[in-house]
C-alpha cells in the first residue's frame, strides 16, 4: 500500500502555545488529504478534508481558526492547533488517497496540552 | 449525511473460529466500504475493500459481502488467529476521492 508519514509523533505542549502537525505521501501525490482526530477507545472523527492549493472544508463544529490546514503542495499538509488547551489532547491522524478510492493513514499524533 | 452503525462493539472469539462483523449505512449514494484494522496506537490499515459493483470479495482468510438493497455489509474472519486481536472499523464514501464516514469500532480478541 501507500506510505504516509506523520511528524511529529509525540508531542507535549503547554496550554495556549500552537503545535504543527506534519503530514507527508512519501510515494503518491494526494490531491487530497484528511484530517482525523481519535480520543481513546473510540472512531475515527474527521476534522477537515485538505485539498492541495485551496482552503480546507471544515466538518461542522470543527473551528476553522483554531486548526488551521495548509495544503501547499501534493506531498504535505499541515495542521495546526492554535492556542491549544487540554481538551485538545488527543490522537491526530491524517490520510491521503492513492489512486481513485483507497485511502491510507499515516502513523498519527499523540498531542498532550498540559 | 451518511451514518454508519458498527455491530458488535467488541468480539470475543476462539483461536480458529470465525469472527463476524456487521455494518449499515444510510446514504444509498455510498458505494465505497473499507474496512481497517488498527492496532493500540497504531495507524489504521486498509484490509479489504468493497464498491457497490460487486456483492463478495474474498482476500485469503478474509472476506466482506455487501447488499447494497439492505444498505448493510459484513466482514467474515475465518480461522482466526491471535493477531487477528484489534479493534477493525467499516467505512463507507459516496465516490472516489471522497471522504470516509467510519462505523463505531469492534474491539476483537482471539483467544489462544
């Protein structure tokens, strides 16, 4: 299957400080990418779909300014939690689409705002 | 927009028995459905796939179904095996490149 990579893995954060959140297609172009957030013991919630050289659609009750998402290129999304609180603190999982359907993950975000 | 029920929330099964995994969807315009395996703190993994074209699809020990009349489909584990132990989630999309809407989650475990 196709490779996504994600960076950083871990990340500990004060609360109110922004965090970036990297998500590379090391071997595919992605039009496309998704923006997940995972809390324990539960689904996979999306946040945003990120598509490459324009703004970001936002799911509904997902603040906009708070995770900002570039797509500047075919290999790289970015999300960023702005002004981060504990309540952020979750699994953040990205994915881009290979080919017409199959969508792969990359390896997620542990973020912890303390 | 589209939901997605996942039954059971967790599977309980003996090494070499079948596991069962059951899911519906309200959208009749989805004709996509994944199914992914995702270890603790691992990132979710694509086992198998279904469109709407196709009723079965059979990958070694692992299958799905789909009836797309009852807008519900499956995945069959046969002889299962102590890896088999994850949590696996169905998903469904109404078109290529679109997004997932993921069911719940089965939390299975394989007993030795």
């Amino acid at each position: 299957g196709a490779v996504v990579s994600q960076h950083p893995s871990r990340v500990i954060c004060k609360s109110g400080t922004s965090v970036k959140i990297e998500c590379r297609s090391l071997d595919f172009q992605a039009t496309t990418m998704f923006w997940y957030r995972q809390f324990p013991k539960q689904s996979l919630m999306l946040m945003a779909t990120s598509n490459e050289g324009s703004k970001a659609t936002y799911e509904q009750g997902v603040e906009k300014d708070k995770f900002l998402i570039n797509h500047a290129s075919l290999t790289l999304s970015t999300l960023t939690v702005t002004s981060a609180h504990p309540e952020d603190s979750s699994f953040y999982i990205c994915s881009g689409i290979a080919g017409a359907y199959e969508q792969y993950f990359g390896p997620g975000t542990r973020l912890t705002v303390t | 927009g589209e939901n997605v029920e996942q039954h059971p929330s967790t599977l309980s099964v003996q090494e070499g028995d079948s596991a069962v995994i059951k899911c519906t969807y309200s959208d009749s315009a989805s004709n996509y459905f994944p199914w992914y395996k995702q270890e603790l703190g691992k990132r979710p993994q694509l086992i198998i796939d279904i469109r709407s074209n196709v009723g079965e699809k059979k990958d070694q020990r692992i299958a799905v179904t789909l009836n797309k009349t009852a807008k519900h489909f499956s995945l069959h584990i046969t002889e299962t095996q102590p890896e088999d132990s994850a949590v696996y989630f169905c998903a469904a999309s109404k078109a290529a490149g679109n997004k997932l809407t993921f069911g719940g989650g089965t939390r299975v475990l394989v007993k030795p």
